[in-house]
C-alpha cells in the first residue's frame, strides 16, 4: 500500500511492523445513504480487499445507525435524513455490492444499528458522551470547516455523528477484536476520537489508517461524470458507461488510478506505464484499467461486452450492435415529422438539458453519423437512418445509438 501510494495518515508508525507480524481484524464504515456505492468508496473497499488478499480479516460495517444522522465530514451542509424505509433498501443494496470485493467465508458484515438502535440516549450521554471534550470535537477538521460556514454550520445531530463512530470501534475491538479502521482522509477525525474512546473504555491499543481522496488532475473527486456519480450498479450507472468512464480516465492520472483501485501487481503496472510513457496515445494502460475495474464490479462478461461495445462504435461498424452498446429507442415517426437534435440528445441522455445540447451544438461538439452538425435547429430525419440506426456523437468519446422502436 505505501508503494501504491495509498498510506495517508497513520496513528502509529509500528503499524507496518504488526501487520506484518500478526493477521488482524480491521474494517472500513459504508453508510447507506444511497442505494448503490459508487467509485469514490472503491478506495476503502479496495483497502479492506487488499488486506484480506494478505491474510487479514476484514469487517465491512453498514451504518444502519450513522447512515440515520449522516456524516458531515468532508460536507458543505446538513445532509438530507432518511426514512428507515429508505435506509433499509440502501442497506441491502450495499450488502450485495460489497459482496462482490470480499469473501464473506473469511471476513465479516455487521450493521452498527444492532449496537446502537437498543441503547438509550441518556446511556449514550452517560457511558459515551463523557469521554468526549467538546473541545477537542470541535477542533477536528471535519467540525471545525463546518463551524466555520456561518450560512449552514453544522446540527447538534450531525455533531454527535463523531460520537458514534468511536462507539463502534470500541464495540468492535471489544466484541470482534477489531485493531485497526481505515478510511479516507476526511474520516481521521472520527478514526482519532474511536482509538481515544477505545483506550479510554478498555486500555486496549487500537491503530488508525487514512487513504489519500481519490482526486483527478483538476483535482476534483475522482468518480463524477456528467451525469453526476459513477455507480457500482448497473442499473443507476451502465455497465458500457462504466467501462467507458476508466477508459477516459486523464493520461495524468491513469497510472495513479491503476496503483489505487486495482490489485494488478508492481510489474504489470511498471510495464503499463512504461508503455503509457512511450505511447499514450495507444491507451493501453487506459484499457487496462477498465477492463480490470469493470471485471472486478459487474463480471467478466460484461466487461468484454463493453469492450466489444465501444470497439463497433469507434471502428464504426455497421450491423447488429453488440450488447452493452448505449441505444435508445424512439418512435419512428418522430422522423417523418422531423426530430430537433437538441430534443434527440436530452431524450437519449447524451446531454442533460436542451440548453447544454445548443451550446454543444454551437460549440462544434455534436455529430450524426460522424458528420459534424452546427446549427441547434437541426431535425433528424428518415434519410439519417443508417443500418436501422442514427449515431450521434458528442466530442471524440461519448456516443449514443438510436433506434426506432419505442
């Protein structure tokens, strides 16, 4: 992990030593406040993988409880709350997600509402609460940046989240003999408050690890698109989007991103980037990191299905589509009575508003079967159908299929 990059913060230099000595229990915190992960929580994921890989037991931890208040750290605001019905559905979506990363015969799901959903507020205030300065509380980044918002702050709900995330590492060291949390960077402030609740409950030395924020060249997080998160479930985020997303990835941060997410070993890596170096225009190292990414969360099959996919629409060939190509289908005779493009481009989800769709427009971005089309008035017709379909285009990489037939 410290050659990949992927070692930010650690509360104890000897940690490297332990885990190289002994097999630990260690976990990672997951709320539901969504009912799919998306490629921002690949990180502490791929940490709790790579451990286990290693011979290490890993506890994935599905915030039943937290997941009802909402962490505030590395927020601007107070996050919406959600209704147990809700929290529920999330909650089983990312039980089936996780799933996929970790073998449940050697590691461990728990849901920290079991913990705390039959404790009362006045044993919280009494046998946690005390333990905690406001002082120091407020001192961590992640309350400190929130305080500092004057139009928002920060609720007494979403303060006492901290609270909770050191109850359940305490619970976990006590009950699971867990040594060590991991998470990213903006959680070691609550990771600091569970090793001192811990010590201060029990005596017992418990170790905190932070990953680096998974950011792009521009330095925003690594996992938005257009279209807002990239998902792990197909439905939310396709299959063919997600391999597309890692193929697109900034030649400034492919390497990087092959050395976090994947478990592809040193000398694979070396040699992708060797190759990158010589020939980035070949994106070999781009095709590697979505083949590997889209393997690892929706299968192998899938993952030749989206290369497949994007190989017939930019070879440009014509005939059946293989699956997992982008299409829409659309009634036909829209055509006779002439369809703008900016109604086609927002209906196909090739661009999200008729406003963004006239300014690619204009911009010289959009194309019809690979020919360039510059006026926003422009109405598809019968004669643009081509093998049965109309191909547009958006720039050199997002592409859409439509088809008649809806």
């Amino acid at each position: 992990m410290q050659w990949r990059g992927l070692v930010k913060q650690l509360s104890h230099e000897t940690l490297a030593d332990l885990m190289r000595g002994e097999k630990i229990t260690l976990y990672s915190g997951f709320d539901p406040t969504a009912r799919s992960l998306h490629v921002g929580n690949l990180m502490p994921i791929m940490g709790l993988r790579r451990a286990q890989l290693h011979g290490h037991h890993p506890i994935a931890l599905v915030g039943g409880a937290t997941g009802m208040i909402g962490d505030p750290s590395g927020k601007s605001s107070e996050r919406n709350l959600l209704t147990p019905e809700v929290l529920a559905e999330n909650q089983a979506g990312l039980k089936s997600q996780l799933e996929r990363f970790l073998d449940f015969d050697h590691a461990t799901m728990v849901n920290n509402a079991d913990w705390i959903g039959p404790m009362t507020f006045l044993e919280m205030l009494r046998d946690v609460g005390k333990h905690f300065s406001v002082n120091a509380m407020i001192a961590k980044d992640s309350v400190k940046t929130r305080l500092e918002e004057r139009e928002h702050g920060i609720s007494y709900t979403e303060f006492s989240y901290m609270i909770i995330q050191a109850y359940d590492f305490y619970h976990l060291n006590k009950h699971n003999g867990c040594r060590l949390q991991i998470g990213g960077s903006e959680q070691w402030g609550n990771i600091t408050a569970g090793i001192d609740l811990t010590r201060r409950l029990t005596g017992a030395e418990v170790y905190g690890m932070t990953l680096p924020l998974l950011l792009d060249a521009s330095g925003k997080k690594f996992g938005k698109s257009e279209a807002g998160a990239v998902w792990l479930d197909a439905e939310l985020t396709s299959t063919y989007d997600f391999y597309q997303y890692f193929v697109r990835v900034d030649d400034r941060d492919v390497i990087k991103v092959l050395r976090y997410l994947t478990t592809l070993d040193r000398a694979t890596i070396e040699g992708l980037e060797a190759a990158h170096a010589a020939a980035p225009q070949a994106r070999e190292a781009h095709r590697a990191l979505a083949r590997f990414m889209t393997t690892l969360v929706h299968g192998e099959a899938a993952a030749l299905e989206a290369e497949a996919a994007a190989q017939a629409l930019f070879s440009h060939k014509a005939g059946a589509l293989p699956p997992g190509t982008p299409t829409h289908a659309f009634a036909e005779g829209k055509l006779a009575a002439g369809w703008p493009l900016v109604e086609a481009l927002v209906e196909s989800g090739l661009l999200p508003s008729k406003g963004a769709a006239r300014r690619e427009i204009q911009g010289g971005g959009i194309y019809v079967n690979d020919q360039r089309v510059g006026d926003a008035e422009h109405k598809l017709g019968t004669a643009d159908l081509q093998d049965g379909m109309i191909r547009l285009r958006k720039g050199k990489k997002s592409h859409m299929v439509l088809q008649p037939g809806a």
